[in-house]
C-alpha cells in the first residue's frame, strides 16, 4: 500500500466504495486498519495517561459504518479503549477531546466533507486541535511500520455526544438572551443536504422555541439524492433559498455534510455566503472585540476589505486552505495582535472564542444569539460594497509534474502584469499572482493560484463595471495562450 496517496493536506481522503467508472477503491479495510494503528502509536507519544480513549464518529456516508468498525476494532487491537459515537459532526468529534465529563485523548471523524457519495476520509483530533499536515505524514509512517502487538486489547463501546453537544450550543443563545425559549416566534428553517447537520433542526433550533416547518432533508442519506451538501455550490443556496421563501421563514441554515462549514439565507432570499457571510460574523465580532484582525482566504473582494476596515477591523488576507487562515489567527495572536477570527469563503469559519475550530453549527449559532437579542441580521451586512460580476475558472494543468508546471505559469503571469498600464499588483496577496486593473482595463481584480492539491490553476475574476469579467478575462486569454500545458478550455468558452 502507497498510504502516503490517500493524504490530503491535514485529512486522508480516499475512494471507499466501487460504483464510479475509473475510480478504483483506495480507502480498503487493509488501508484503514493500518491507519488506525499508526493513529494509536502516534497519539500514545502525546497522552497523559493510560488507557488511551479514542472517540470514533461519522458522517451520513454509506460507506461509514464499515469503516467505523475496521477503524475501531483496529484501534483496540493496538490497545486503546474506543467508543462509537455513531452519526455525529466533525467539530463535535472534536469537542469530545475536550467536554467535561467525556475529554478523550483523541478522536477520529470519518468524513469526506463534500466529496461525492462513493468517497470518505479520516480527521484526527486532540484537544490541541486538528491534526496538522505534518502529523497526518507521522501517521502514515507509522501506519506503514510493523504494528507492535498491544499487551492487553482496548474495550469497545458505543456513545453518544450529539445532544451534549447541542446543548452547548444552546446555552450560547439562552445565556445570552436570558431565556429559556428565545427563539419562539421565529420560523427558522435547516437544509442538511441528507449529511449529518439535521440535529440542529430537533436539537438545537427546536428546543430554543424555533419553528422548523419548511426544513429540507434532515434525514441522513449517504447517496446525497437531493443536491451535494456544499453551501459553495449554486444548486445547494438555491434549495435553502427555496425553503425560506416558501415557508415564510424568518432564516435559512444550510450545511455541508460534517458541519464545518455553513450558509444562510436571509428573510428576503439574500444568502449569507461567500464574502456576504464573512462580512457578517466579522461585524458581530468587530463589536464584541473592536480593532480585532480578521483573516480571511485569499479570494475575498475588495469590498469585503473596505467593509472590515470601516468597522476598525484589521483584514488579513491569506493563502487558501482552512488550516492555513487558523494557523495565520494563531500566528497572530501570538504575535501581539488579537484576532478573533479565521474564515474562507467556502464556509470554514474558526473563531478565538471556539478553539479555533471551524465549526458551521457555531457560526450559525452566533447569528442566533444576534435574533434572540433583537438585533436584526439584516443591518449587520448594510454597507457591503458588492463586484457587479463574479466568476471562477478552474484551469486543468496537462503536466505530470503539475506543481512545476503550474508554479512556472504564475512566474511568467507576474513578469507579464509588472509591465502592464493599468495594472497594480495587490500588496497584501499572499498566493498565486493578484492585480487590480483600472476601468480601461476591467475596473476589478483578477487572482490566479496554484491549488492545494489538484492540478488545477483557480483563476477568480471580480469587477465593479457590468461586462468587466469579459475584459478581463480577455486580457488573460491572450496570455495564458502563450503558456504550455494548460487546458483553457472554460475561459475560451466563456471569451467567445
């Protein structure tokens, strides 16, 4: 087994089920199992006590109880006391290594977050937080090395945790209302996308005196029937949307399929994402914590950044990928400068007040506490200067070697822009090659990077002037045609 391929930055990912054409199953039992193992060997380096107690849950996939059971029987093999919590969410896996009455020394979240019905993956915890990058490649090596037979074999027992967790979360919105019901005579509606956040709806939302009537796919349904669990995607927004408008609600919550990750939609249709979202737990914070620095991934807007800065904010843009924006939070507050959040436009969002976790159902609880104390959503977004167009183009990179390939493009991408009229570089970008052109050239901003991951150049493309995106797009046509080893196949189609 080449372990090292199913590492996907700080999770594992894999291909768990057969069923797609061309994707061969990758997450086998044999995989999990010495995982598992090498999971168990690298947290006993770090605990504080013997037995080890490793908390196990899972998302809605069908594929999660199989591997919850190889994950679990391997991991007391390797002598660690388990216990199944069955169908939770990823930050609540977390919050089990540090809830009084539970703080296990680890645990492991089986999840594939938004990935198609026939992936999965694992997520480590600790109560240090997630595992890094760096810890999953000490896993994996571990995973790769004969197992050490363990002296005496871990118990095995099943748990819950989903309803101390949401208790947490209500006593968020009720402390701070000084009710016990502080949400009657709010409809307020939940779109889980059949993933594992339809437990906010029943336990949270609920029991606070919320009306749920309208909600969509609460039930868990690991084949994902009515649209991917991913508040990024167009289909998922427009079915949380669908919900508020019918039903009369007064608030819209969706998720993505663990729950890290969240959106919303206002009374009026407006969704709360993107940078709309970022701009609306900044606001809250930016009064709870005046002149705190807000670091967010390095698409947002220049309006985002206008918004935070009116507001005494000190906005920090940074490269993409969640674990990023938090170690940059954290980095920061060591530094001197408090910063109580870190966010990406796709949802991930992880504040100071919450372990830095990202964590979709706390986000959302933060809007609640705003209704249950009378302070309307809506006045928390006035001012939020929005690009007349938007778009994102994902360029394929044709090279076996995509990282060279790719990182040769952005080199030759930043000469070209340097000697360009009209063309200002960002000052403050942190990836990728990012301008701002004048309105002869487009009145906006381009971004190009390099993914994380996937051979893929993301280029984002925002302008204040309808028609905008065409100009610019059009300018950099012109010279990513010059480039070898790109597939432009999307701006081509969108240029005409």
């Amino acid at each position: 087994m080449d372990l090292y391929k199913l590492q996907n930055g700080s999770d594992i990912r894999g291909v768990a089920l057969p069923g797609v054409e061309g994707e061969s199953v990758t997450l086998t039992e044999e995989a999990v199992r010495a995982i598992a193992a090498g999971f168990v060997r690298w947290l006993s380096d770090r605990a504080d006590a013997r037995p080890l107690r490793v908390a196990v849950g899972r998302d809605s996939r069908l594929s999660g109880p199989d591997v919850a059971e190889w994950l679990a029987d391997a991991m007391a093999a390797a002598g660690a006391d388990v216990t199944d919590m069955g169908l939770a969410t990823t930050p609540a896996m977390f919050m089990t290594t540090v809830t009084a009455g539970y703080e296990f020394h680890g645990a492991v979240m089986i999840t594939a977050s938004h990935l198609p019905w026939n992936r999965n993956g694992l997520k480590f915890f600790t109560a240090r937080g997630g595992a890094e990058s760096s810890d999953i490649k000490q896993i994996l090596t571990l995973a790769g090395e004969t197992a050490r037979p363990a002296p005496v074999r871990g118990k095995r027992e099943t748990g819950e945790f989903m309803d101390a967790y949401a208790a947490i979360l209500r006593e968020k919105v009720t402390a701070a209302a000084g009710k016990d019901r502080p949400l009657a005579g709010y409809r307020i509606v939940v779109d889980a996308g059949n993933g594992a956040g339809g437990f906010y709806a029943r336990k949270v939302l609920e029991p606070l005196g919320a009306d749920t009537t309208g909600s969509r796919y609460l039930e868990p349904d690991g084949r994902f029937p009515n649209h991917v669990p991913n508040p990024e995607l167009p289909e998922a927004m427009d079915s949380i949307r669908s919900a508020v408008l019918e039903s009369g609600a007064d608030l819209g919550l969706i998720f993505d399929t663990d729950v890290d990750r969240a959106g919303a939609v206002l009374k009026s249709g407006e969704e709360l994402n993107r940078n709309r979202l970022i701009a609306l737990i900044s606001a809250i914070l930016l009064r709870e914590h005046p002149g705190t620095a807000i670091v967010t991934d390095s698409i947002t807007s220049t309006g985002l950044a206008k918004f935070i800065a009116g507001r005494g904010g000190v906005h920090r843009r940074f490269r993409r990928g969640y674990r990023n924006v938090i170690n940059e939070a954290l980095r920061l507050n060591a530094a001197g400068q408090d910063c109580q959040l870190a966010i990406e436009t796709s949802g991930h969002a992880a504040m100071k007040e919450n372990y830095f976790l990202d964590d979709g159902a706390y986000l959302v609880t933060k809007f609640l506490v705003e209704l249950a104390c009378g302070r309307p959503l809506e006045s928390l977004v006035e001012g939020l200067e929005e690009p007349a167009e938007s778009r994102e183009f994902r360029l394929k990179i044709r090279d076996e070697d995509f990282r060279a390939r790719g990182e040769r493009v952005l080199a030759a991408l930043a000469e070209h822009a340097a000697s360009r009229p009209g063309w200002t570089e960002a000052p403050d970008n942190c990836e990728g090659v990012r301008y701002s052109l004048d309105a002869e050239h487009g009145d906006g901003w381009f971004l190009l990077r390099l993914s994380l991951h996937d051979p893929l150049l993301p280029l984002n493309i925002e302008s204040d002037a309808p028609g905008g995106v065409l100009v610019i797009a059009k300018q950099l046509l012109a010279f990513l045609e010059t480039q070898e080893g790109l597939d432009l196949t999307p701006l081509r189609k969108f240029v005409g």
